[in-house]
C-alpha cells in the first residue's frame, strides 16, 4: 500500500473524489504543515496555525497507478491559484503535496511538470516534507456522503467529481 498527503482545497472536495477510486483503500480529511499541535478545524481556520486542509490517501498501486492518483490531484484543483481554491481563501486551502521520501519527492515533482501542460498560468503547489497529519474531526470524514443535501456538496463538489469520473471512467469504482 502507498500512502500520499496531498492539499488542494477544501478537503471535502478531494475525499469525495478519491473515495470514488478503485484501489484507494482508505481517505482520511485532516491537517498538516503547520505549527500547532493538535488544531481544530476553528483554528484552522484563522490561519493562525499555518495548517493545510489535506487528505491521506492510501491505495494499493497494484490496482491504480500512482501517476493517476496524482493526476487526479491536479486535475480537481487549480494550482495555479495561491492559497485559494474558488470562493475559499486563505493558507489552510493552499495546493500542496507533502513527501515522506525522496521517491514520493520525486513522484510529486514528475506530476508538477506533468500537470504544467494543462495549466497557463504557473504551478504554485507547494512541494514539503511530511511532518506531522491530524485526522480532522469526525464530521469532516466523508462528509459528501453524510451531507447530500448541502449545497457546497452540490455546486462546488460535485462537478469535481464529474469531472474526474469523465477523465478516469476507468479507475472509478462502479456505483
């Protein structure tokens, strides 16, 4: 199993994407990059902390490659935006990949230059090492599963997936 930390965003958008993926095993919201132990998504928010809003993504690359999973990454998000991803502004939804070694440091780096033919504009996604991942709070866990009604799941998340789904039917489990 492969392990990845990656921000794009509102976490809510890439865990409703990835959780759809044949071979991803396990999506967890949480937040990393930042300097305060232990943070809640209120002081999150405040920007205070320095965390990202990030997913853990662990799936089996026997299944589903890992350049599709990072594809995927730059495909649902814009990173070329910094600190921002639509309506919602601030560092914590800043695009950033988190390595936990020089082969996912390099992996990463290979997705950035990938990702630069389908993007203008210049790619601002931060590339880290990993230090420490919280697990978000349990009503940030699957969330567009448990919300359906929301209308951010609706508008924002949604098309995120659909545009996913046409762009890799293949590795998208069946429904």
């Amino acid at each position: 199993m492969t392990t990845y930390v990656l921000a794009g965003g509102c976490f809510w958008c890439l865990d409703a994407v990835y959780r759809r993926l044949q071979g991803v095993t396990s999506v967890v919201s949480g937040y990393t990059g930042g300097t305060v132990a232990t943070p809640t998504y209120e002081a999150v928010s405040t920007e205070a902390t320095g965390h990202a809003e990030a997913v853990k993504i662990t799936f089996d690359e026997s299944v589903i490659p890992a350049d599709v999973i990072l594809d995927i990454f730059f495909l649902i998000h814009d990173p070329t935006t910094l600190n921002r991803q639509g309506h919602d502004i601030g560092t914590q939804y800043r695009s950033a990949m988190y390595y936990t070694d020089e082969a996912q440091k390099e992996a990463f780096s290979a997705s950035i230059e990938r990702a630069k033919t389908h993007w203008s504009d210049p790619i601002v996604t931060d590339l880290t090492p990993l230090d420490v991942f919280y697990d978000a709070e349990d009503h940030h866990q699957d969330y567009f599963n448990n919300n359906p009604g929301n209308g951010y799941c609706s508008i924002v998340i949604e098309p995120k997936i659909v545009k996913a789904r046409q762009a890799y039917s293949k590795w998208f489990a069946t429904e």
